[in-house]
C-alpha cells in the first residue's frame, strides 16, 4: 500500500491523478523534490562549462528522476504510488 503523509491509502499500481489529490502534505512533498531535481539539473550546468556531453547525460540522468514520484499519459500527471 502506498501511504501519504495523511494516512490515505491506495492500493499498489493505483494511481492517483494529481488533480484529484486533496493531500496537501503529499503534493508539497512531491513539489519540493521536483524543485530538488530542477535544482540539480541548474547546478550541473555550472559544473559542466564547457563538457556539453557530460551535461547532456548528466541532464538525461537527472531528469528521469521525475517519474520517481509523478507519471503521464501525455495529458494527465499521476501520482506514482511508493511500492515499498
């Protein structure tokens, strides 16, 4: 089960829409590390400089991050659930 910060629970490969979710908490949560990757993706372009390859890859890693918390269809964001 997949538990946000509230207690709500939804069962394993259920995913939330983004537009339904009234958990607060749990949409700060997801927003903050977002922010943490768009953080990480600004930073890296300080460090590569002049190393494009390395930042096209470094971008490339770090942008898959996302669907660590939300996914898409191409239209609608879904909450992805914690499978732990």
């Amino acid at each position: 089960m997949f538990k946000s910060p509230h207690g709500d629970q939804i069962p394993i490969g259920g995913y939330m829409k983004v537009s339904e979710c009234n958990d607060v908490e749990l949409l700060c949560t997801i927003v903050e590390n977002l922010w943490d990757i768009i953080d990480d993706i600004d930073t890296s372009s300080d460090m590569a400089k002049a190393d494009d390859k390395w930042y096209r890859r470094r971008v490339e890693f770090l942008q898959r991050k996302r669907f660590d918390y939300v996914t898409s269809d191409g239209y609608k964001l879904f909450i992805k659930p914690d499978e732990q």
